[in-house]
C-alpha cells in the first residue's frame, strides 16, 4: 500500500462484508502521529477468529486462502514503532485502530483521504458513514445520515452530491 | 468554499427534476476489483475515473459495483464489462484508460481489445 488513505479503504471493506451498516473512520493528525480509528457495527469475530485476524494466511472467505489486509497495515505501523490494536465482539462490531509514528522516516504518506471517503459512499450508499478528519487547521466532520435526511429519495452517490461533499471538506 | 445544507437541498430539488427521466433499466454493470491487491494497485483512482467519465458524458443506466480478489492481481487494476449479454474483462487499467474504456465501449460501442485480458495474457 502507497499510502494510509488505501489502508483505511481496504479495512472498510471488512466491516462491509461483516455487514455492518453504520461504519466510523476518524484520522487525528498531531506533529507527532497519526492515529486512525475504523469502528464498525458489522457481525463481529469469535476471540478465535480475532487472533486468526492477523494472520497473513488466515481469511474467513471460503474460496481464497489469504487475507493480507490487516496484516499489512499492522505491518506498516510497526514499521514507524507505533500501535495496532483490533477489537471484536461478536454480533457488536470491530475496531482497528492504528496509530503511526509520524516522525520516523517508515511512516507512510496520508495520502487522500477524501478520495477514500468518496470511493466508500459510492460504492455504498446505503451503508452509513462517519468520517472525522482533525490536523491542527482542519476539523472535519461528515455523517451520511445527516445528508440523507435531507435528499431523502435522492441517493447521496449522485454526482452533484459528490460535489458537494468534495467542495465542503476541501472549504 | 465551505458548502450550506441550503445547496445540499437545491442538489435534491435538481435531481428531482430529472429523476423521471431515467428508468430503473441496467443497461451496463461494470464490476470493479477492490480487493486488497487491486486497492494498492490503483483500483481507487481507476474507478473513481470511471464514475467521473460516465456523469459527465451523462450515461444513464449504468452501475459501478465492487468485488474483491479475483485471484489474478498481478493483472490489477481490472474491471468487467457486462453489456448487451457480454463480459469483456480489462487488465492493467490506469484513470486515463478506465475513461478511455468508457468512451469507446460504452458510448462508441467498440471494445479496446488492446486493453483486454485476452490480448494482456498473451503477452
């Protein structure tokens, strides 16, 4: 993976198979790290199945026989000597949140994050999403659910929505 | 420029406008691979080129969906085509060609054998 913003669009497709229906990405920038927080409300894993998580050649899916993944993205952060924490309830949900150590020189580039928020509402709009995105200048905050509420029959993946939100996190 | 609920209405109040133009038909179904393999080889910058050419050049009836590892991600970025009964299956895709695809497949009707997987493989 190039960057984090890839990482944390790869993680959000596990909570999109555990059929999560409300899923929260924060990114927190400091001087010093960057910590990132997938939480979701999809079907959980067993304390079997969490400490298969990972694993490199553990998946859960029946036809292939790896899952790289969270593998990864714990790799990357180890790399920068910072922290991977995964916690799973079964039928609550999961939290990944990793925190990379942004003053070593292993630390990936944030990379965009908006185009990842994006690519997530396009692909499915009807899962919800919070996306939080705080640096010193920015504190940025997007609920889908507040945007449905107000387009009602109209989907929040139509281009003009699009727009709309790439124009208000980049305000 | 930081942007008001009241636009977020005016965008519902457009779309409703022309929500009666379009029937439900699915017309075309392009599969994209969003693997872990496909994501770090580009598939994010490729398929959001996709949704990108296909709202400006207005195509209707069109579907953009995800799907994960297909088992050959040295070929990745790839995306299928399935229109008018047929999959066409494209390989080593960049934003540049994903628009390129669209353009002559979806809008001129001609596939770009160059940029599939039949032509690719023989390589």
């Amino acid at each position: 993976m190039r960057d984090i913003s890839l990482h944390i669009l790869d993680i959000a497709q596990n909570s999109i198979n555990a059929n999560a229906s409300l899923i929260e990405i924060s990114v927190i920038e400091t001087d010093y790290d960057i910590e990132v927080v997938i939480r979701d409300n999809g079907k959980g894993m067993t304390e079997e199945e969490l400490a298969k998580a990972i694993d490199p050649f553990y998946t859960t899916r029946k036809t292939r026989k790896v899952g790289l993944g969270l593998s990864l993205l714990k790799h990357n952060v180890e790399l920068t000597s910072g922290k991977f924490a995964i916690e799973s309830q079964l039928n609550k949900g999961t939290i990944v949140k990793a925190t990379f150590n942004r003053t070593s020189i292993d630390c990936l580039p944030l990379g965009d994050l908006l185009e990842t928020f994006i690519t997530l509402i396009i692909l499915h709009p009807d899962i919800d999403f919070i996306f939080t995105h705080k640096t010193s200048i920015k504190d940025y905050h997007l609920d889908t659910r507040e945007l449905k509420a107000i387009l009602n029959e109209i989907k929040i993946n139509e281009i003009p929505v699009i727009n709309w939100i790439r124009e208000d996190y980049n305000g | 420029m930081k942007k008001t609920i009241a636009d977020l209405e005016k965008i519902r109040m457009e779309a409703l406008k022309n929500i009666e133009l379009r029937n439900s038909k699915e017309d075309v179904r392009i599969v994209v691979g969003m693997g872990t393999c496909g994501i770090s080889a580009g598939a994010r910058e490729v398929l959001n080129a996709l949704v990108d050419e296909i709202s400006r050049r207005e195509l209707k009836n069109i579907k953009v969906v995800p799907t994960g590892c297909v088992g050959m991600c040295r070929l990745e970025p790839m995306f299928d085509v399935y229109k008018d009964g047929e999959k066409v299956t494209y390989v080593d895709m960049t934003p540049e060609k994903a628009r390129q695809v669209v353009v002559e497949h979806l809008v001129n009707n001609r596939i770009i054998e160059d940029y599939t997987i039949g032509k690719r493989a023989e390589e």
